[in-house]
C-alpha cells in the first residue's frame, strides 16, 4: 500500500470505546494490541480498513478495533469477505477467525477463499479448544483430549492448519503466536504486503480451557529448542545457542549437530517460494512430547505470485467495456427480435 | 394436390421427444418466429430432472408447450391441438394433453419394436397400427429416414445428422402455420457460424421439413393465427429469468448502485446467473460461490461494501441461507434473495413447479425475523417485480425476497418492455463523510420511516461495527438490555410494517368490488385464474379475482377487500400457505384449492371450482 495519508493515526486512534470483554490473560489481548500497534504503520487510510469476523471468542475482535467491522456468523467471515472484496477491491480487507470458525464450520469456505486468492488477511487464532462455548475440543485438538465434551480422550484426528492451507493452493502461509509481539507484528506486516488471501496462523493461549497448550513453543526453558523461525534465504538452525541445525536427507528433514563440524551452508536454506519445501516444514508437525522430534517452524513458509480474483474480475469487465462499449440499456430492455402493433 | 388454409383464433402445440433430441430448441425456435409475426403467446416448457434420462424412455421425455393466438390469452393452454411425438415415450406420457380430435404428427421410427418396448406398451402394440388413436387425426412422418436422406451428401456421421431432427420437424411445423423459415436460418447461421458442415445441414433438414410439408400428400390444411390485438406498442418475447436478470440490471442501472449477484447454482433459478454472467459491460459482478451459504455471504459483505447485492436459490438453497439472511436483517442491508420456487421438500421435484415456499419466506428464520415479500405473476411481470424488490431493499434498508417459480421461470410471453427512462429511479441514502470534531457516527440512527442510513467503508469518519448480536439502538453497540431487544425486534417489525406505505393498494384485477366470490391469488397463477374468472364473469358468475404480489407486508387495503365478498377460495400450488396468512391476519372464512402435481393450474381446473362454489 502506498497510498499516502493526510493524517497518520497511531495505536490510540484504533482503540473503540467498548470495554474488551475477553477473560483476563486470554492471548487475544495480546494479538489485539500487536494489531492496533502495526496497522498503522501499514499506510492504509483508517476509513479503508475492515475487518470482519465469524463467531468464537476471537470473533469479538472487530468490535475492539477503530474501523469498519463486521461480526457476523459462525463460519463464513471468508464468505462476507470475499463478496466485500469482489464489490470494493480497494478496501483492505481482514478476517479474524479461530480454530473452531475457520476449520470446522467454516472449513469449506477457507479452502475455496485460499484457492480463489482474493487479496485479503486472515488471522486465525488457533487456541486448540472451543473457548466461548467453554470448552469443548477443537478440529485443531490433539487426539486423546480430555474435555467436557471428550471424558475418555477426543478420538478426532487433527487437523493440521498450515498443512490444509497449502493442500488448497494458498498463496501465502505464516504462523506466529501471541507471546512473541515482535514476530508477531513482523508477520502481520508481511502478511498484508503480500497480494493475494494471506493466511497467518496464530498460537493463542486461551487459559480458561487449554491453557499452557502452547507454553513449549513459549517459555524461556522450552522456546530455543522447540521452535525454529524461519527466515528467507538463511539455513534452518535452532536450538540453545542456535547450535542445532536441519538438512535434507533426499526429503527427508534431518536434525544435525553444529558443534560437530557440520557447517551451515550444509544445511536446509529456508526458500519462501519452494513450495516443496513448504509442504514439508508444514508438516514440521510432531508431538512435542515424542522422541527426535522436529521443531515447530515460525514465520513465512511459503509465498506466491499468483492473480487475485477481484483484480481478474473487474478486468473482465474493463476488458469488455473497452471491447464493446458500456452497456445500453434501452439495447438491453428491447433485445434481439421486436415487433410492433400500431 | 391442393392445399386449403383454415383460418384459427388459438392453437396449443406441445412438442415432446427424447431430452435429446432438440425438443426445446424447436420449441424455442417456433417460438420465436410466432412472436416476431404478432401473435400472443405463452410457453410451457417441462423437461426431466435428468439431463438425459436413458434414451427413449417414459422418464426421458422432454415436452415444451407453446400457445400463440390471435386474441389475448393468459396460459399456454389446458389442452393440446396439435401434439408432435418423436417417438413412443413421447406419445404415451403426453397423449392426455391432446383434446378429441386433435392432430398427432408422430416420427414414425420412434415407434419400432425398442421404442416401443421401452415406452413400455405390451408386446406387438403399435398405437399407430392398432387404431387406439382414431379419435385423432394421426399423421406419420419417419422423420429419422427423411433427415438422413436429406444428408447423405453431407458427409457428416450418423449422430450429427440425427442430431438435425428437430430441425426437420421444427421446418414441417412453420410450413403447417404459415410461418417462413428466415428467423431460425438466422439464427442458425449465427449459432454454427464456427462450423458450416453442420450450418448447412441443419439449414437443409429445416428447408427439408417444410417442402415435405408443401409436396407430402397426406397434409392438405394449413393453419392461420392472424396477428393478436395486443395493447400498442413495440413487444419482444421474453422469459420470465430473463426477465429478472434484466430486471436486476435496470434496478442497478437506476440507482446507481454496482450490481452484484452471488449465487450457486440450483435449478430452476440458475439462467438468471448465465443471463447476468453475459452482461460484463454494465458493470455486473457474477460470483459463483462454493455453496449457498458462501453465497449468500458474499452477497452481504458486497451490500456493506456498498453494492446492489443479489443471490438466487431455490427452496433447497434457501433454507441453508436462512441464517445469514437474519444477519442482513439484524445489519439492516439491503439485499434481494430470489427464490425461483420448484416441488419441495427436500430436492423435491427439481424441474417441476410448486408455490410452496411462501411460509419458508414469511417465517423460515430463527427469531422475530420479518423480511418483506413481493412475487412476480407472470414471466414479464419477473421484471417489474424484481425491479420493485431492488427497490424496497435500497430504501428501507432490509432484505427482500422476491418469489418466482419454475413456470414463469421458463415460461414465455410477449413483453411491451419499457424504455429505461420510463422505469422510476431508487433513491440509495449514504451516510455522508464526517470530520474531526463532528459528532460521533451512530451507525443505527433512523429516519421517520425507522430506516438507518447506508454507511459504507471507505467513508471518513464513519468507521463502526455491525453484528448479528443484538445492538443498542442508535449507537449499534452490542446490547444485552431486555428492554433494549424487545424495543428493536419491535422496531424491525414497525420498519417492515412502514414499507405498506410506499406500495400501491390492491386492486381487483377482474370483477366487482363486491360479490360472492373472490379469488385470491399470488404468483404464476394469475394467468389460469384470470383466464377462469374472465370466462366465469361472460356466463353470468358473480366473481372477482385479487392477485396478490406485496406478500409482506400486505397492502393496507386487503382486509377491506376481504370483507366485501361472501366467499374467498385461494388457489395455490401447494397445500394451503397463502390461504393460511389471510385466516390469520384478516380472520376470514378463505377456503384452500390446492394442486401439488408439479404442473400449473389448468383454466378449467379453476373455472369448475368457481363454478362448483357458486352453485352450491
């Protein structure tokens, strides 16, 4: 966006007047101020901002944020937005979803917005649990969790996001978390830089009903060797004192020790536009509680040029005017064939 | 051997064969040129649910009606004059249309023992042989060896020349009425311009059909339909989806407003969706959804966006819009939901037609959820209606259905169409854009008439949100307030209520003002009631008809109207929805007549109900 603004707005000026209302300690806090912060940075005229919402507890976001919003039903904020976007292609154009909205009862809409690439965002609070129907598990829970709806262990294979995302042609994939404000604002600004649906997967703690589901990738004793942040064009390395690294072993992704000699320009150079490689850091997707397990990858997986359906669509419509005309519609009204009775 | 012309006021044609062999495209064709010369008409096309059910079976046969007159007519006829069979099948479903000594022109190689066995009539019966049809005056043609003849020269292969039958059979049935051939060469010129071989065989068969007419022994009467005395003016044919696609254009068109229309397709209402799909250069925005739900949603976010916003279903469909409908409802947006009804429940009768989704429309939403109703009753009334429903979305701020159904749908007729400045222009209200310092923008603020302002992103400072959560009124923020939700779910009703002001009064379309018997009608069945009550009235009955099209709210006059008959019996093609409201509303003594066959009401159907009431 480069699109200049008479007047700059700052964090202040994206807060409502609604007292938020998320539990105290809830991650959204967290991703909400990160947002509020890094939006205006965008460039993007305040009054051109929309972010729309389905149901769940991070679908009360629009109402927290100084902009056009729209909460509307359980599911289909992909569907709204999309039509928004085919109608006013100059609006910049947000969902925030949740685990529960985008891959459950709005699981058909996400593939088809991703495949149809219209140019919007999408932040999807992935907290692994139902939080505003208190707690049931979600299509991203793992197998064998314990809630009120699942006493004896959810017997629900998973979904894995990122992995689903690519499997439907997205043209941009990332995944950060709410206690990581720095990367998390980064990722955000890459997100909206990139045309097409760009797809953010962000780790939320709910701590009412599955908390600490995330602490591993977090918490100053676990973070350094459970999660690898990927960076474009540099070599896959992790782990306490960046001493752990990871190879390609045909395609198969191997853990290697640096401080045995292996050097780093051995190593898997993460490359956004690979879709290959993508494919297989999306499934950088063990328990973190089995042995040799890989770790969790943050940040841009993969990237693609690719046409955006607005773009497409309004220039069929310049393309046929150009060709043919405006239409007329006295033309239109009288059709082909007439005939007169005097 | 000569040749005599009788001269006739009204002729029923039907058309039936294979869902393969061309039947509507004859039809459509005949159609056409019947128009062009002046006639009114009406048009009754019923195909299968399958696109080609197995080959010469009862279950694959595809008819199309077409009525064309010299006088003003209503239906496209209770029963047939003339019925064109291609083979056994088509005989055999379709006889019971064919009034006593009507004219069968049957392709007699669709009568060998196969076709015959999978019309399923008992070994070694032929009914052209056999004289069951002698109250008929039957004509064979073997219309499969005369085409094929006719192309040998051709060079094309056995399945394009079989292809060119209806061609024959559409060329011999402008010779027996006195039609010429110049519109359907046109028309086939210009649809096979891209291949001349089949161009020219096509053309051939045509010219072949209508010489067999000219030089065949077995024909010796033309017919004569003089031109109708239609009110003046210029006329086009025109189908009634045609109709609302159109109708949706001139809506945008004179508001202003970017069309979009988003929608998944669904029989019968998806030719509105290719109608639209061809209309690029007026700025029309087509968006084919995943589901229903996808586009019904799309269609809400490009209402907030500003747009006119459309999406068309039927039944099926509807239902799985019901949710997001309450939500432009709760938004108060405007937004059209078309429901072009078919035979439900379920997937129901998906090509046959059925007006049982009134109470869907009224009542199929979760909450107090009241949407204004408005139905179309003839395939050009499609136009005006939908252009009404464009109308009453943009100024009062809501959504709207508009009902049509698979015979008007599909039906055609002609249309004295208006010019584009004639049509009225819909006022869309923006919120204006607000500066620094002015007062903070209260999304649900509302005129005298309880409806807010259309407040679009992009305008300055009037950034806010809407939900499906209940709002507080005027400031839109969510409100759990018990007396906050009953003030707006009473204020949303009061607002559709409102809309009874800026719709005309019902008026009684045939008949007194007060009488016996009224007929209440709503959608497509205006034209077998008016074609009824018209003649019921000639032989001295005392009956009215009323035909509804503001189905809610309903015109501040009905009760009074109600009030003044002695009897009202309302005909609907479903098992009493209409007749419901009015009991309920106006508590009067309505009597249901109900047809659930997946066809329209016959003329004479409704004429021995009047008769029959009025006897008692």
């Amino acid at each position: 966006m480069s699109e200049t603004i008479e007047k700059p707005y700052t964090a202040k000026d994206l807060e409502t007047d609604q007292d938020v209302r998320w539990c105290p300690g809830c991650g959204d806090y967290s991703i909400l101020k990160q947002v509020q912060k890094v939006v205006p940075e965008l460039g993007i005229k305040r009054e051109n901002l929309v972010f729309v919402s389905g149901i769940g507890c991070s679908s009360r976001f629009p109402y927290y944020m100084e902009t056009f919003g729209m909460h509307s039903i359980h599911g289909r904020a992909t569907a709204i937005a999309s039509g928004l976007k085919a109608a006013r292609p100059e609006l910049s154009v947000w969902i925030v979803t949740g685990d529960g909205d985008a891959l459950s009862i709005g699981g058909n809409h996400l593939i088809h917005i991703l495949r149809k690439n219209f140019n919007v965002n999408i932040l999807l609070f992935n907290n692994q649990i139902y939080g505003l129907t208190k707690g049931q598990y979600s299509p991203a829970s793992e197998e064998g969790k314990i809630t009120k709806s699942s006493p004896m262990g959810s017997i629900d294979h998973p979904f894995n996001p990122l992995a689903l995302c690519l499997g439907a042609d997205s043209t941009f994939i990332a995944r950060t978390m709410d206690r990581d404000p720095t990367h998390l604002r980064e990722v955000i600004k890459r997100a909206n830089d990139h045309k097409g649906t760009s797809m953010v997967e962000i780790y939320q703690n709910c701590n009412v009903f599955n908390d600490g589901a995330f602490f591993i990738y977090t918490d100053k004793e676990t973070k350094a060797v459970e999660t690898l942040f990927l960076e474009q064009g540099k070599p896959l390395i992790f782990g306490e004192g960046k001493t752990k690294g990871i190879k390609l072993d045909g395609f198969k992704p191997v853990i290697v020790d640096l401080t045995d000699g292996t050097a780093a320009s051995d190593l898997w150079i993460h490359d956004e536009t690979d879709r290959v490689k993508a494919g297989l850091l999306s499934r950088f997707f063990d328990n973190p509680s089995t042995e040799g397990h890989l770790p969790r990858p943050f940040g841009v997986f993969y990237t693609e040029a690719r046409y955006c359906y607005e773009d497409a669509l309004v220039d069929q419509i310049t393309t046929t005017i150009a060709k043919s005309g405006k239409g007329d519609l006295n033309k239109l009204l009288k059709g082909g064939n007439t005939w007169t009775i005097a | 051997m000569s040749k005599t012309t009788e001269v006739t006021k009204d002729i029923t044609i039907l058309f039936a064969g294979d869902s393969g062999d061309g039947i509507q495209l004859a039809g459509t064709q005949f159609t056409n040129t019947t128009a062009l010369f002046g006639n009114d008409l009406s048009t009754f096309p019923n195909f299968p649910a399958e696109i080609r059910a197995p080959q010469g079976t009862l279950a694959g046969v595809s008819g199309f009606q077409l009525r064309f007159s010299s006088i003003e007519i209503f239906t496209p006829g209770d029963i047939c004059d003339v019925l064109v069979v291609m083979n056994a099948a088509a005989l055999k479903a379709n006889l019971k249309q064919l009034k006593t000594g009507g004219i069968i022109i049957a392709n007699s190689d669709g009568f060998d023992p196969k076709n015959l066995g999978l019309a399923k009539y008992p070994a070694s019966v032929n009914p052209l042989k056999d004289n069951s049809l002698e109250k008929y005056k039957v004509h064979e043609v073997d219309v499969t060896k005369l085409t094929k003849e006719c192309l040998k020269e051709s060079g094309l292969g056995i399945k394009e020349i079989d292809r060119t039958k209806n061609m024959f059979v559409l060329g011999f049935i402008l010779w027996m009425f006195n039609r010429d051939m110049d519109n359907t060469i046109k028309y086939i010129q210009d649809k096979f311009k891209k291949n001349p071989a089949v161009m020219d065989a096509n053309i051939k068969t045509l010219k072949a059909g209508y010489h067999f007419g000219d030089t065949s022994e077995t024909f010796t009467t033309r017919f004569q339909v003089e031109k109708a005395q239609l009110e003046k003016g210029e006329y086009r044919n025109i189908m009634g989806n045609q109709a609302a696609a159109i109708g949706l254009i001139a809506a945008a068109e004179r508001s202003g407003l970017t069309l979009f229309y988003g929608t998944y397709p669904i029989t019968p209402a998806t030719d509105i969706l290719h109608e639209l799909a061809r209309y690029k250069n007026f700025g029309v925005k087509t968006f084919q959804a995943e589901d229903e739900i996808a586009a019904i949603g799309s269609t809400i976010g490009a209402s907030f966006g500003g747009a006119l916003a459309v999406t068309a279903s039927s039944g099926p469909g509807i239902a799985l819009k019901g949710e997001a409908i309450g939500l432009a409802l709760m938004l108060e947006i405007p937004l059209v939901i078309i429901n072009i009804q078919r035979g439900g429940p379920s997937t129901g009768l998906p090509t046959k037609t059925e007006q049982s989704d009134l109470l869907q429309a009224l009542y199929g939403r979760n909450g107090e959820a009241p949407v204004p109703v408005v139905a179309a009753y003839s395939p050009s009334d499609c136009f005006t209606t939908v252009f009404e429903a464009c109308r009453i979305a943009v100024e009062h701020m809501t959504p709207v259905f508009f009902m049509s159904d698979g015979y008007i749908a599909n039906g055609s007729e002609p249309w004295k169409f208006p010019t584009a400045d004639s049509l009225p222009t819909i006022k869309a209200v923006f919120a204006e854009p607000r500066n620094e310092g002015d007062e903070k923008y209260m999304p649900y603020k509302r005129d005298e008439k309880l409806v807010r302002k259309w407040a679009i992103p992009g305008t300055k400072g009037l950034e806010h949100r809407v939900g499906g959560i209940e709002k507080e009124d005027i400031t839109g923020n969510i409100s759990y307030d018990p007396d906050n939700h009953e003030h707006m779910v009473k204020t949303r009703a009061k607002k559709v209520e409102n809309i009874a002001d800026s719709i005309p009064l019902q008026q009684i379309d045939n008949g007194k003002e007060k009488g016996k018997l009224l007929i209440v009608g709503w959608g497509s069945t205006y034209g077998s009631i008016k074609a009824a009550v018209r003649e019921a009235i000639e032989e001295g009955y005392d009956v009215s008809h009323a035909h509804i099209k503001y189905l809610n709210p309903l015109p501040k006059n009905l009760g009074e109207i109600l009030y003044n008959f002695e009897n009202i019996i309302v005909p609907e093609m479903n098992n009493g929805q209409l007749v419901k409201v009015l009991r309920d509303k106006y508590l009067v003594p309505a009597v249901p007549f109900n047809k659930i066959k997946g066809m329209p009401f016959s003329a004479a159907e409704i004429k021995e109900k009047i008769v029959e009431t009025l006897k008692k």
